[in-house]
C-alpha cells in the first residue's frame, strides 16, 4: 500500500450499512441498504475527489460538476491546499451552489442550454493553462478512489449489488475494488431511463450518448455518455442494466425516507 492510498484511507469515512425491516418486508427482498450520505460532503464523490486532488501535482483543479463532485473536488482542494474551480448548470440547486463557495472554490455558472458544459470548459482550460482538468468520471484517480467503497462492499456476503450509473465512475470503481479482493457478487447498474445511454451501449456494444444533457430528477446521472475509462470495465462486468422511470425514482426516494429514514 502506497503512502497516497494510505493518507486517502485516513481522509474517508467508512460507509454506512443500513438493514431495514420495514423495507425488507415492503420489497420481500433481504435488501441492504450502503449509503454514503454520512460521507464528507454528502456522497462518495469524496472518494473520488480527495484521491484525484491528492495524487496530481496541479495546484489548481478545474472541474465540470452538478453539484456533488464540485462539493467534493472543492473540499478536498480546501483541506490539501489547492485552488478549485467549478463549472456548474444555473438550474442547479441553489444549495449545491452555496456548498461549493463555501468551502472556497470559484463557481462559474453555465446556461446549457446555450453553452455546454464542456465547451465552457474548454474556454476556462485554455485560461487557465496550469490547471489540471477533473472529469467527476473518466478519469483513472477516480476510479482508484471508489474502488476504497468497492474495498468495503467486497467484506460482505452479497449476491447482488445494484450500483447508479451516470458517467459509469462509481461502479467501474466498485468492480475495481472487487476484482481485487476477489469478490463474486454479480453487478448490476440502475440509471434514469431518461438517461438510458449505458443500458443503449451495452445493446449496442459501443458507447451511445444522450442527445441531451437529460433532465432526470437524479441529477447526479445528467451525463450524456459513459466514460471512455469506464466503459470497457462495464462491458466487461455489468451484464445487466435496470432503467429507471421518473415515478419510480421519485417512489424510491419515498420509501428511503418512509421505511429506513434515510434522506436520500
């Protein structure tokens, strides 16, 4: 284990379980519940975020994010040193926005649609020469930093793990993390069926992008396509892909907050 990897592991919080029997009885499945909501910032993106910022040798990160990754990325660059800033939609939420100001990052507000976030990018990038560019997916410390939370999946007796999918970062790093351990549980991804473009891939056995950046109520999977990085570890593990509806993703954040209080 690397001193990097080490000073990573001391950063994280460790993920937590939750067993819900109400919810167990609702979906007659022995389900559990792995939430990284008590993660710094509020999600894994942290894994993934203070892996990257610690790793390259940049002072200052540029980043295209709807919010969690900018939080994430913005943290970890407070806590290390760095300067960070964040290309962020104005639809996103005001909340997200704040966040990412407040721990000290430059935010740049973009109207995609007028402008996409990769062209703004683009612009910023070609200001800011010094800078390193920080996909919240495809790229290969964030991979190296969710595999951590495929570390900790891999330490439990599970047959099946359904993982989200928008640019495909967290689950190539679970599947990382598994193969490492050796773990055997079958993976399978769930995204928005307005953003269906990993499950279309799959079919197709090539990457097929959104038209659009699609407007799903999991605003944290609005990518247009599956990560260059990423893509072969999908094709190569994911045999299948659970689409979504937009009644059923707002369902289940009902049923997370009725029957395993969890704010999802």
């Amino acid at each position: 284990m690397n001193t990097n990897h080490q000073t990573l592991l001391e950063a994280i919080r460790s993920t937590t379980f939750i067993e819900s029997q109400k919810l167990r009885d609702h979906l007659g499945l022995d389900v559990t519940i792995a939430t990284e909501t008590f993660q710094h910032t509020g999600s894994f993106k942290f894994r993934a975020a203070y892996n990257l910022a610690l790793n390259v040798a940049n002072d200052e990160i540029l980043t295209a994010s709807s919010g969690n990754f900018g939080q994430a990325l913005a943290y970890a660059c407070k806590l290390l040193g760095k300067k960070c800033t964040v290309v962020m939609p104005v639809t996103s939420a005001k909340v997200k926005i704040d966040a990412v100001r407040g721990y000290g990052a430059t935010v740049d507000l973009v109207d995609t649609a007028r402008v996409g976030r990769s062209e703004r990018v683009a612009q910023l990038a070609a200001e800011m020469p010094n800078a390193y560019f920080a996909s919240a997916y495809d790229d290969q410390y964030v991979i190296e930093g969710n595999s951590t939370l495929g570390d900790e999946l891999a330490g439990k007796d599970f047959d099946v793990v359904i993982v989200p999918i928008g640019g495909g970062g967290l689950i190539s790093g679970i599947i990382t993390g598994f193969r490492r351990n050796g773990a055997k549980a079958k993976v399978i991804g769930a995204e928005p069926l307005l953003g269906n473009d990993v499950a279309r891939s799959l079919k197709a056995g090539k990457i097929i992008a959104n038209e659009t950046e699609p407007m799903t109520l999991a605003d944290g999977a609005r990518t247009l396509s599956a990560g260059n990085l990423n893509w072969p570890i999908i094709r190569e593990s994911v045999p299948d892909i659970i689409e979504v509806s937009e009644e059923k993703i707002a369902e289940a954040v009902r049923l997370y907050y009725g029957l395993a209080n969890l704010k999802s």
